[in-house]
C-alpha cells in the first residue's frame, strides 16, 4: 500500500478516537478531503519541480507510534542548546515527553497543543487562530487532517518570556519507520516577543518523514525570531510548512539553518496584513553526499510601507542538490515596498547542483525590488592571497566557505545560539580553529 | 638566500619576465623599480608561487633549494613573505582569526603545536601597537572596507606576525598618505635583522627614504636593466626611467 492510500484508510479510525469540539472535526474533514484530491505533490506541479516525494512516499511508515519510549536527557543533550536556560517542548516519537520539557502558563502559555485543542479555556485563541493562518496546499492540509500534537505559544499583549523557548522532535527509531505530523500555533499579540528553536532530530538510522505545519501569528509591534535547526541524519525527511501572518509594524525572522538529512523541503510563506512590516528570511544551507535541500519561500506584501529581506546561502558538496524558489508578491495597493533577495551559491562538486529561481509578481509601481543570484565556484585570488600567509589550499578553501556562509549568522539574536550554530558551520565544512564569535 | 636565475615567466603564452637574475643574501635590502608594466608585479607573484604564471626557463633559489615547483604555502612555511599591492577582502574572517589561522598553519608545517592562545594575544598585542593599530580593527573582517594606508598596514602587521626570512612589499607605497607610510616603513625597519632580507616593489622612490635600499635595480621590459646602490634611486627620481631607456638604445 503507498502512503497515501494508508493515510486514506487510518483517517476514519483516527478521527474516532479523538476527543475534540465538533469544530475541530469539520476543520479535519474538510482538509481530509482536500488532501483527498490533490494528494502528494508530483514534479508536475511547479513548485514541486525539483524535488520529488517519490522515494518518500514508496515507505511503509507507521503513522501512529505504540511504544512510548523514555530517553534519559544526557543521551540527547547535545541537540539542545544547554548552556542557556530555555523553555522545552520535547517529543519523541511525536508523544510528549514531560521530564524532558519545561512549559510555563506564568503570564504566558507554553505548552502543547493537544491541551490547547481539548481545554476550553484556550478555545477563545483556538476559534481565532487555529488553522486561519495555514493557506491550502495538499501538504498543510494532510498535516491539519492528522494533527493532535505539538507546540502550543501563546503570549498576550505586552508580554515577553524570560528566555527562548526550544522545540524538539526526537525519533527513536523503535518503528522500523515512522511518518510524523506535528502541528505548532505561535499566536504573539501586539507589542510582545518570543524568540523559538524548532529542530528535529531521528536518533537511528530507520527512516523518518515529518510532515510539520507551524503556524505564527505576529500582533501589532509584535517581535518574533525564529531559528529553525535541520542538521538530521541520512534517513531523514523533512517536510516544513510554515505560514505566518504578521500585523503592522511587527518583526519577524526566520533563521534556517540546513546541514543534513535526506531531503528538506522549506515551505515558507509570509502573509504581511499592515503597514510598516519588516519580515526577515535568512538561510544557510551546507550539505554533500545525495542530500537535497529545497528553500521555497513566499513574502505576499498586501499593505504599504513594508520591507522583506531574503539571505541565502548554500554550499553543495558532492552529489548533493539544493533548490531556492523565492516568491515575492506586491500587490496593487502595496506601494513603497522594499523587497531584497539574494541566493548565493557555491558548488563544490562538479556533481552537485543548484536551482534557484526569483520569482516576482508586483502589481504596484512605487516599489523597490530588488534580486539577485549567484552560483560558482571559490574566489581563485583569495585563495592565493590565503596561501601566500602560509595556509594551505584545503584548510584555505574551508576558510573561504566558513566566511562565505558564516555572515547570515550576524542577525541571531541569541549569543549561544549563535556559538553553536558557527562551530556546526565550522565542524561541517572542516575549519578547526578556535574561532571567536 | 634568495637566488633568482634566468627567470624566464609569463602568462598565458604572453612572455613577461625575460631572463632574471639576482641575488638577495640575508641582512640586505634590495629594492626593484621600474615603470609600469615593466614586469616587477609578476616577479613578485612568481617568487610567492601563483600558481597562473608559467616559468618557461631558469629557477628561484631559496636557502640553495629550488622552490620553483613548490605550492605558495610551503613557499610561506619556507620563509617567504609577499606583502600585497591589492590585498584581497575576505568577508567574514576577521583579522585577528585570519592571523591566528597563518600562524597555527605555519607552525603545523613544521611539525610545532598551536601557539597557546595567551601567547598570542601577547604577540598581536606587541605588533599591533608596533604597527599603531587600533584593537577593535583587528575584531573586523580582514581587509573588507579598509581604506588604502589600513590594508598596507595590516600587511605589515601579518608580516610581523609571521616574522618571514624574506619579505617582498610589492608596491607597500601606493595609496599611502605619508604618516601611514612612515608607520609602515618604521614597522618594516624595526622587524629587520642580520637573518631576514626584505625585496621593495616600487614605482617611486619616496618610500626608499624610509626604507633605505643597500641595492637598487631597475626593471624595463622583463629585464634588469641596470643595478646600484641607493643613490640609484636617487638619479632615477630625477631623471625618470626615459634616462635608462635611453641608456639601453645608445
């Protein structure tokens, strides 16, 4: 059976055993049936052009995880950020794992979403928020169909936690494969600031395919970075779909940083509904062997007066492959709108490969776009200059590609986070010094 | 200690060096001149090993070992240093980590630990103020927005780091004001010692009053045309370089 014919057939059974308001139902329906429709994207559709779920969707994954697994904390530290104090929501295998955690509903609410979705006290934010943000595509809507668990922030007005807040995902591999859906809704009212962590993270070689749908909503003068982790193993898939409607005069930035796994497919769309916004997309991709990472953004501009940066980076090794697809969209009463994008590339092997694609639609006239894109190979010059210092050809082309990815990290507004993210960078493409940050 | 014969280079099948020949033994200060395009850039570029030249005939000497086959990091590892006309940017490392890297590189090369990391403080701290620079410079990256006189003088300030046997100052001069370029020529003169030797690029014989040459020779079309003591220097300033041109067809 492929997958979607298992994920047609467990719906019933899976609907029934749930325990939620009827609303919740008719929101699940309604994306069954769209997922129903469309299916799993195929290289026909545009989008999907360069990137194919075909090897993905061939796997027997289980969708629904029996054993419930405990994993002491120093087994797993090294995918946290420890050396900070932080808020935690930890999975594994989907399933909350409490001892692993530390959620909060002091003058914030950080917790799961499965109480948010039960509990009628959230009920107000979840009629509110809960799916409205999300845009229909087939992957989002197989995600809402299934989804009980996950994230759940939700700060109120004028209100910042103490300290960042980190999700994580682990899969131990106890199925011989697992498909994950997590679900995460990020509700930030006006004047208020969050700073999150999402990383996934298998701990085996059994294959792993995460469908996960994230959902932010940026109030009015709102704050929110957002750093997402994707340094996985060989057999992992990931799948992120992140929708994210800001309001005037918010920040928001999303930081991605992709080292590993088997394929990742970035699905990231900004929704600007005010005026004064500033969205922020920044990217550093590292990969080799047959890895695939591919950036798909969209920045919809519907009010005037707003900016969008978009930074990013990749280095293909190898036979690996990358795709950047960056949409930006003015619409007609969208004047005085900055809109930057860059992709930067650097191909290593003669074998790996990038495709990258602007792709603007502007339907104002006073506004300033701007796009740019380069694929090639290392400066010949700087290398000599380097090696003339005593540097050797290897150790200098290593230096080269550290400074060529390492400047997206300057917008990280966490230090340690930054220190962790720059020694990954350096550990992945071999730099061994003891760098400053 | 460094001993260039018949050096026969160019570039892409375009002959540029034609039959070189000098002699630089330790303790001395040579200084090469000549007008543009007359080859003195591509002999420096030849001697520090890029690789882009082709030498079609002769050899470089360094400590009596042919280096002319060797890649530009053992060149370095062996001793030699080229400080840049144009140095590159290198966005994203900053000087201080630049640094640190060359010298750890070196000291692998010859079989040394890492330099502890108080040691070096302390060196780029000594050099640093040899050299007048300022400590939040070093924090930035390497050569990226630099004006002319800070990229020449962080050229000095790597040398004096690297405390190279030879050091080549291709063309050190240009873009200098002349307090940075008597920073720069006292930071060179300080470093000078009985065991190193220092090979001056220039067009000009400005910077050969701060850096006194003990040998001046004159390059005209890929040849050393005539050699003397620094008072060459002198008669070239004044006459200009159509003087020895002159001399050559008479």
């Amino acid at each position: 059976m492929n997958l979607k014919d298992k994920l047609l057939s467990s719906y019933l059974a899976f609907q029934e055993n749930l325990n939620v308001d009827n609303g919740l139902h008719d929101i699940r329906d309604k994306a069954f049936k769209h997922f129903e429709e469309k299916g799993f994207p195929t290289k026909k559709e545009e989008a999907w052009k360069y990137t194919s779920l075909n090897s993905i969707v061939k796997n027997d994954f289980s969708l629904f995880p029996h054993k419930e697994d405990t994993i002491e904390f120093k087994d797993v530290k090294k995918y946290f950020l420890h050396d900070i104090d932080t808020y935690k929501i930890v999975f594994i295998d989907g399933i909350y794992s409490s001892y692993l955690s530390e959620t909060t509903h002091d003058g914030v609410d950080i917790c799961l979403l499965s109480s948010a979705l039960t509990k009628s006290k959230y009920k107000p934010v979840i009629d509110v928020y809960y799916n409205k943000i999300a845009k229909e595509d087939s992957l989002t809507s197989l995600n809402t169909a299934f989804a009980k668990e996950g994230a759940y922030i939700y700060i109120p007005k004028s209100k910042a936690p103490s300290k960042p807040i980190q999700i994580i995902h682990l899969a131990t591999g106890n199925e011989a494969s697992l498909m994950l859906q997590p679900r995460n809704l990020i509700v930030v009212e006006e004047n208020s600031e969050v700073q999150i962590i999402e990383r996934h993270q298998s701990l085996t070689d059994n294959p792993v395919f995460t469908n996960s749908v994230t959902e932010i909503y940026a109030g009015k003068r709102a704050i929110v970075d957002y750093y997402k982790i994707q340094n996985d193993k060989e057999n992992a898939t990931l799948i992120d779909n992140t929708h994210i409607d800001q309001q005037r005069e918010s920040e928001t930035s999303v930081h991605t940083f992709s080292f590993g796994g088997k394929l990742t497919r970035n699905n990231l769309n900004f929704y600007q509904n005010g005026e004064r916004i500033n969205s922020i997309l920044k990217g550093v991709t590292i990969i080799e062997d047959k890895q695939h990472v591919d950036h798909n953004t969209l920045v919809h501009h519907k009010q005037p007066n707003c900016e969008s940066h978009q930074d990013y980076k990749g280095i293909f090794d190898a036979s690996s492959t990358g795709v950047f697809n960056g949409k930006v969209v003015v619409d007609r009463i969208a004047q005085k709108i900055n809109a930057y994008q860059s992709n930067n590339n650097i191909l290593v092997s003669d074998k790996a490969s990038i495709n990258s694609k602007p792709q603007l639609e502007i339907f104002a006239d006073d506004v300033r776009c701007s796009h740019g894109c380069t694929i090639g190979q290392l400066d010949e010059s700087a290398l000599f200059y380097m090696r003339t210092r005593g540097i050797g050809k290897k150790e200098a082309r290593a230096l080269l590609m550290y400074a060529f990815a390492n400047n997206v990290l300057e917008s990280v507004k966490i230090p340690q986070l930054k220190a962790r993210i720059n020694k990954l960078i350096a550990n992945k493409i071999g730099v061994q010094i003891g760098f400053d940050v | 200690m460094l001993e260039v014969k018949n050096l026969n280079a160019g570039i892409e099948g375009k002959k540029i060096l034609k039959g070189i020949n000098l002699k630089v033994n330790a303790g001395e200060v040579h200084a090469i001149m000549g007008p543009n395009g007359s080859g003195k850039s591509t002999l420096s570029s030849v001697i520090a090993g890029k690789e882009e030249y082709e030498a079609s005939k002769g050899d470089i000497l360094f400590d009596g070992e042919s280096i002319i086959e060797m890649d530009a990091e053992d060149r370095a590892h062996k001793g030699i240093f080229l400080s840049f006309q144009y140095p590159v940017e290198i966005p994203g490392v900053s000087v201080t980590n630049f640094i640190k890297t060359a010298i750890n590189e070196t000291r692998k090369a010859k079989g040394l630990e890492d330099m502890p990391a108080s040691e070096m403080l302390k060196l780029i701290r000594e050099k640093s103020e040899l050299l007048e620079i300022d400590r939040k410079f070093l924090s930035r990256s390497l050569n990226e927005g630099f004006s002319g006189g800070e990229k020449k003088r962080n050229e000095i300030f790597q040398m004096a780091m690297l405390e190279p046997k030879l050091a080549i100052l291709d063309e050190t001069d240009s873009g200098l004001d002349i307090d940075a370029l008597r920073i720069v020529a006292n930071g060179v003169n300080k470093l000078r010692t009985a065991d190193n030797a220092v090979l001056v690029i220039t067009h000009y014989q400005r910077l050969l009053e701060y850096i006194v040459p003990d040998f001046v020779h004159v390059m005209v079309d890929g040849k050393i045309v005539k050699s003397g003591g620094k008072e060459l220097a002198y008669e070239l300033e004044e006459k200009g370089y159509d003087w020895v041109k002159a001399e050559m067809t008479a």
